[in-house]
C-alpha cells in the first residue's frame, strides 16, 4: 500500500505531537499517548510497518529528548537505561495485541484498552521484578506482589491516583479513535456525497 503525501504528513505531525508531550513537564506521570498508539496502530493502520513504527518511533524520539534533557540537568529522568528493551517489545506486542481487534466500536476500543493497560502494567513490572530492579524485591511470589505495590505507591506519589496510566490511555485512545471515526465515517462521506452530487 502506497503511502499519500498527506498519510505520511500526519504521521510525523502525530508522532511529534506525541513525542513533546511526553516530554512535558507538567503532565500528569503516566498519563501519555504511546500505548493508545500502539493499540489504534494495530487496529486500523493497514500498513502493517507503519503501524509498528508510529509508537516506536514516538517513543524513541521521546526517550532521546529525555536523554538529552537528563544529560543537560533539566530532568531527574533518563531516556536510556538498562533494560529499556522490554518497554519497545511491549510496544510492539500492543500492537499486535490491537490487531486483534476485529470490529472497531467504543465497546472494543474500552476493552482493548483497558486489556492493553493492564498488560502492559503488568509484564513491565514483572520485567522490572524479573531484572531485580526497582527496589530489588526478592524472587519470590511475595516479591512480584511488592513489586507490583511498589508500582502502584509510584503513581499515586508522582501522578496523584495509581490510575492515571490507565486514564491517559482512555483519553488518547478516545482521541486517536474518535478522530479516525469522524474523519471516515463522517468527513469523508461528506466529501463523497458533495463530489457526487
């Protein structure tokens, strides 16, 4: 599938977009488009490439911004560190995870969502657990747990509810999907019906 000059555009503006503001300092921790991405990826870019690479890239732009911020003592937050490499595969099973999803509607794209959160929460902090990271919780059952609680405590210090991750990728989803509806379903059959007539 040939890519249009203004697809192409819109993707760079989007991944731009996401990329500063992931970066800005006064949003809400947690709360980011990159999951919502990886999942709208998946579900609606036919383009199977660029559906991996509009996360991605957004992702890695932004953690080269944070690098560069963090090597300049403008953030206490690094771009790269040890074990990032599960966080980009992650990434990229949501956006396999999105192409799963066979009929898009609010009750999919809710479900995807919150599906996706959860996952993602989950095996990112088994993968910190896993690496004795974090506060080096033991390797046990108990451990994982604490890890997990560890977690939750971190969201509630820096973003004010342990939920704001999961209600970053609500509003983004709802954005990334209510704009690609809108845009299909209602501007272009607009446009088509005006064209024919």
């Amino acid at each position: 599938m040939k890519l249009s000059k203004s697809t192409i555009w819109a993707f760079v503006i989007l991944i731009l977009t996401a990329s500063l503001y992931r970066i800005w300092s006064d949003r809400p921790y947690g709360f980011a488009p990159q999951m919502a991405m990886a999942i709208f990826g998946g579900a609606v870019i036919s383009n199977k490439r660029m559906a991996f690479i509009l996360p991605l890239v957004s992702l890695f732009l932004s953690d080269v911004l944070y690098e560069v911020m963090f090597r300049n003592g403008l953030t206490a937050i690094q771009g790269f560190y040890p074990g990032q490499w599960g966080i980009y595969l992650l990434f990229i099973g949501l956006t396999f995870f999105g192409m799963l999803m066979k009929k898009i509607n609010v009750l999919s794209v809710l479900g995807f969502t919150v599906a996706g959160s959860v996952l993602f929460f989950l095996i990112s902090n088994l993968l910190v657990w896993a690496g004795s990271g974090g506060l080096g919780r033991p390797q046990t059952f108990e451990g994982l747990m604490l890890c997990y609680g560890d977690a939750l405590a971190f969201y509630r210090q820096y973003a004010g509810t342990e939920l704001m991750p999961l209600l970053g990728d609500l509003f983004f989803s709802g954005v990334l999907f209510g704009s690609h509806y809108l845009i299909t379903k209602k501007v272009l059959r607009t446009t088509t019906v005006a064209v024919g007539q």
